[in-house]
C-alpha cells in the first residue's frame, strides 16, 4: 500500500467515525459538527423527505431531536467502498405522539458517498414500524391487515 491510500483510508476511516458518532451521539450540540461530515450541498433522502442542502438537513435534524424525547442509534454493520458506504443500524427513539411515549426501534440502512465528506445520504427502513403502528387508530388497522396478510 502505498502513502496515498493509506491517507485516504484515514479519511475514509475518520469520515465514517464522525457520522456514527454524530447520530450515536444524537443532541442538539452535536449540530455543531454537523458541517464537518456533510456538503454544503448534500442530499439527504429517506421515506419521509428529500432533503436538498445542508440547512434543510440541520432543521431536519433539530426537529426530530426537539420533538423526541431519546434518539440512539446502534450500528450492526458496515460495506465500505472507495467513496461509498452501507451501513446497517437499529434507531431506538421515544416520541410523546408515538406508542404513548415508550421507546420504538426500528431497523435500517444508510447509503452515502462521499469524497472528503459526505453529499449524498439515504435512509432506508419500514415507515410502518416507525411511525404508522405507533398511532392508535392507525396501527390497530396495521397491526390488523399485517396479521391477515402472514406477517
């Protein structure tokens, strides 16, 4: 390996441990570092929103914050490329809208590519589990159809 790809391995490396920590970390202070991990310009997707730019993403971010009351982030695995990455995660949050308050996990994968930092970014993961089970009237119909279909 030559001086070169050991450098950019480094970055890679330390990109990719800033994102996880940022989203482990999950407050409101660590906004701050926000800029160091994405593009001014990133576009950030997940089923909820298509998010074009970094202040769209920080208002984003502040909000799911202030309206939750905890929001971990456990990472299971990762595939690494050159400028891109999968990683697999499971979110716990509580939400006072959502299950009455008690904590909801949810699994999911992350994309994002990347040159020094990261300008795209997608999430996926099961909306239903997230957030429709979780409202009363709503989720008994979901809970309902999911136990009829086989789920």
């Amino acid at each position: 390996m030559n001086d070169s790809s050991s450098v950019a391995d480094n970055r890679r490396k330390t990109l990719l441990q800033d994102f996880k920590s940022f989203y482990e970390e999950g407050t409101l202070a660590s906004l701050e570092r926000i800029d160091r991990i994405y593009t001014q310009d990133i576009e950030f997707r997940d089923p909820l929103h298509t998010l074009l730019g970094i202040l769209a993403v920080k208002s984003y971010i502040r909000n799911l914050y202030t309206s939750s009351t905890s929001v971990e982030f456990e990472y299971t695995d990762e595939e690494v490329g050159e400028n891109r990455a999968t990683i697999t995660w499971f979110m716990r949050f509580s939400n006072r809208a959502l299950a009455g308050g008690k904590p909801v996990t949810v699994r999911g994968i992350t994309q994002i590519r990347f040159t020094d930092r990261i300008y795209y970014h997608e999430d996926f993961y099961d909306l239903g589990a997230m957030i429709y089970q979780h409202v009363p009237v709503l989720g008994r119909i979901i809970r309902y159809i999911n136990s009829r279909i086989g789920r």
